[in-house]
C-alpha cells in the first residue's frame, strides 16, 4: 500500500505542471489570442511526446547506491521546483496586461516548453520505478495510480487556479469585499507549487530507499549504447511497430472535440473560470471512473474497452459542435441560464467515461506487455507513442481553424477578411468581418468521418495485437 501511495504522489506532483500549462490557452483565448498562436503554444505538450529520445539516457545513467529512479526522479524535481520560483517572477508580464500590451506567445511556449520538458523527464523515472517497485501481479495498478494521481494534480494546477484567478468567482464566493483581482495570481500558484515541490523531493530523498537487490535481475542493462540498441530493437518488433502505427492514428477523430471546443466556448462568452468551475463535481468521477474500468482492463483482453468506447467518443465530436453553435443563442445579458451549464455538465460528464474508458485500457495494456529488461524506456515508448498519437492531430486541428473559416466583409465594398491585413483594411473602410463559415465545424464533421474509417479498418487490427504472446514484446537481447 506504501508503494501504490508513493506512486500515486509522484503522479499528482506531474499532473500540476500539466495544469498549469492547460490554462495558459484558456488566458490567451480571453486576450484574444489567434487559434495559429494557440496552435503554436501546444508544442508546450510535444515533450511528453518527445520524451523518448532521452528516456535511454534516463534509463542508463545513475548513481546504484542513490537509486536507480531517484537518481533523476530527485534532481528533476528539485530543478522543477526551483523552476517554478524562477518563472514566478516573469510570468505575469509574458501574459501581458490584457490592456493594450498581448501576450508574447513565442517566449510563453519557449518556456513552458522547457516546464513541460522537466516534467516528462520526471515521468520517466517514475514509470519506469513502478515497474519494479510493484510486483508484476499488481502492475496492473500503476495505470491506476497513474490516471488517478494525473487527474488530481491537473485539477489543483489548472481547475483550482483558474477559479481562484477568477476576480468574479472569488467576489462572488470567497470574498465580503469585492476587489478586482483573484485571489491568486498565475506567479503566486507557480511560487506556491515551486516550494511544495522542493519539500516533498526532499521527503522522498530521505525517506524512500529502492530495492537495490532487484535493480541488477530486473532491470540490468549495459550502459547508454546499449540501452538505444534495445530501444532500436523494440521498434523494430512487427507487434511494436504495429501498434505505434496504429495509436498513431487512432486518435484524429478526437481532435476537432478535444483542442477546440473549450476556446470556442470562450470565445462564445463562456467565461474560462466558468468552464473550469464546471470540472469541480467531475473530480470525484474522474477519480472513481479508473478505478471501476480497471476492473475491465486488468484482464488479457484490455483492449477489447478501447474498442467499444471509441464510437460513443466520436459522436460526442458533434454533439460538442452543436453545444458550441447552440450557446451564442442562449446568451443573455446576465450570462448563461443554469440549464445551459446543466447541458454542458451532462456532456462533459459523459464524454469523460469515453475519454477514461480508452486511456486506461491503453495504460494497463501499456503496462501488461512492457519488460522489465528495459522497464523505463519500454513503458515510455508505448506510452510516448500513445501521447503523440493525441498531440500531433490537436496541434494541427488548432492549426486548421483560421485557413478553414471563411469571412466576408460586410459594410465596405471591394474589401476582403482572408488576412488580418486585410481584416484591417475592412475596418478602416467602414466596415467589419462577419463570419460565414466557422473552420471549427468543417473540421468536427471531417475529424468524425475519419475517426469511423479508421475504428471500422484498423480497430479490429488493434483488438488483434492482444493475441500476440508474451514473446512477441519480449526484448532479444544479444550479448
């Protein structure tokens, strides 16, 4: 239970740089930020996707009378720690004011880059340590431990500080005496975060000792070379290299729902604390959620829940694109009515038993092939493939949204709105850029039609790879 409990902290401490990082598109969006920017600050998610061209380093590297985990787990999240003071210092002016001084995208994704860059590095280690610090009967529970620990520090990075950011939500509920700032600021919560991360790593420094007779059986390898070559042999494997192709693209259909319906929402009106807020009575589901499908996915046949979600989770693609058509209509001067977020919770509630339903299936099927020979690169290569599989079709989704929108302009003749020139040139003359086709809703019906082909052409195929046996994820080492 020890384990299971450290394991569960370690994944709290990784989802909170998430969060953070998660409502930095919600405060562009409200500053008017283009979706080519928004597109451009989601590489900040790519190091997760990345990760695996360090993870051998990761693996190889490390002090044995420290510990094998602990020698990068420590420094990493000393140096995320520390950086987390440091930004706290600058952040507030690479948002810039909202007053007539934007935000500069390009140094915010830089840095969130390098954040981001720290956290994946973290996750690697602990990845790989759950390997050998459960026995291989309870393996199983690391996705577990996983989905649950990331959920509940992706609410305290992201949910928590949107709504304790929020002025309004504060002076409606936390305050006596309206002011005109939240209660926090983006640098507070970064200072904040920054020490409690600095006193835990201590804690597990000094606390937590891994089980050094099992680093040489389990886990032994050669050195840095050595640790690529494998990696290398692990692609090359038919059922690998099948199911990277595979969960490459599974996830296309998801994109259009997934990137761009919160911007669109604020942008509608929907304001962002508003939409955070709305993950609150979520928590406590998305918490008990893993735990009821891991009862599911703890079998041999993990996948077979993917599967059957990933219909369900398409459709809610366009019913996502309607909420978004339907809630300009019923705005009013006040806001939003109360059934208006009634709907929008009941979506978002339902959405999320498909989202969780195949992520956790993809966890435990992740953790059930792994080998231990190279624990900390196999997990995260399975799991790396499965990130990039969801950041690469989001970024490009983002990418689409203005090429794809068509407006014209109305009340000046002879003037166009194809650029932000020419949009420029629209209103000096008099007039104003009216949209006539949103980009957001060509690319819901694309992302759902290409989402069916792919369940209906390869999902059988992804089914598949989970009759393949335990030799054929087995690495073959050569001496």
């Amino acid at each position: 239970m020890g384990s299971v409990l450290l394991l569960l902290a370690l994944y709290v401490l990784q989802g909170v740089p998430l969060g953070l990082a998660g409502s930095v598109p919600l405060i562009l969006q409200s500053r008017s930020a283009s979706y080519t920017e928004q597109a451009f600050f989601s590489l900040v998610f790519w190091p997760f996707s990345l990760k695996l061209l360090w993870a051998p380093l990761v693996d190889a590297v490390y002090v044995r009378r420290f510990g094998r985990r602990k020698s990068w787990l420590v420094p990493t999240q000393y140096v995320l720690g520390l950086f987390m003071i440091g930004l706290s210092r600058r952040v507030d002016a690479l948002l810039g004011d909202g007053q007539g001084r934007g935000p500069d995208v390009v140094a915010l994704t830089a840095t969130f880059f390098l954040f981001e860059f720290l956290a994946a590095t973290q996750d690697i280690a602990v990845d790989g340590w759950a390997l050998t610090m459960l026995s291989r009967e309870n393996v199983g529970y690391a996705s577990t431990c996983n989905s649950v620990g990331q959920t509940a520090g992706y609410f305290l990075g992201n949910v928590l500080f949107l709504a304790l950011e929020s002025p309004s939500f504060c002076n409606k509920y936390l305050r006596f005496q309206p002011q005109p700032r939240g209660i926090v600021t983006l640098s507070d919560f970064l200072f904040f975060w920054g020490a409690v991360f600095l006193i835990t790593t201590t804690l597990v420094a000094l606390l937590k000792k891994e089980n050094k007779e099992l680093t040489p059986t389990k886990e032994e390898t050669k050195g840095i070379t050595d640790t690529y070559k494998l990696l290398f042999s692990i692609i090359k494997m038919p059922a690998v290299l099948t199911f990277c192709l595979l969960i490459l693209t599974a996830k296309v259909g998801f994109s259009a729902a997934d990137a761009v319906t919160g911007l669109k929402l604020v942008e509608e009106g929907v304001p962002k604390e508003h939409l955070a807020l709305l993950a609150v009575p979520m928590v406590p589901v998305q918490i008990i959620l893993p735990l009821i499908i891991s009862k599911y996915t703890a079998g041999p046949q993990p996948l077979n829940t993917f599967y059957k979600a990933m219909p369900f989770r398409l459709l809610f693609g366009l019913e996502f694109a309607f909420l978004v058509w339907w809630t300009p209509k019923v705005k009013h001067e006040g806001g939003f009515p109360v059934y208006y977020y009634v709907v929008v919770l009941l979506s978002y509630a339902l959405h999320q038993v498909t989202l969780y339903s195949m992520y956790v299936a993809i966890m435990a099927f992740n953790a059930k092939v792994s080998d231990p020979l190279i624990g900390g690169t196999y997990m995260t290569l399975l799991n790396t493939v499965s990130n990039l599989g969801g950041n690469w079709p989001s970024t490009v989704a983002l990418w689409l949204v203005d090429p794809l929108t068509v407006k014209e302009c109305v009340g000046a003749q002879e003037q166009a709105c194809g650029t932000a020139a020419a949009a420029e040139l629209c209103t000096k003359a008099g007039g104003s850029c009216v949209t006539t086709l949103d980009g957001y809703y060509v690319e819901s019906v694309v992302c759902v039609i290409l989402g069916f082909a792919w369940w209906f052409l390869f999902g059988p195929k992804l089914k598949k790879l989970q009759d393949e046996g335990q030799s054929s994820w087995k690495c073959k080492r050569t001496n």
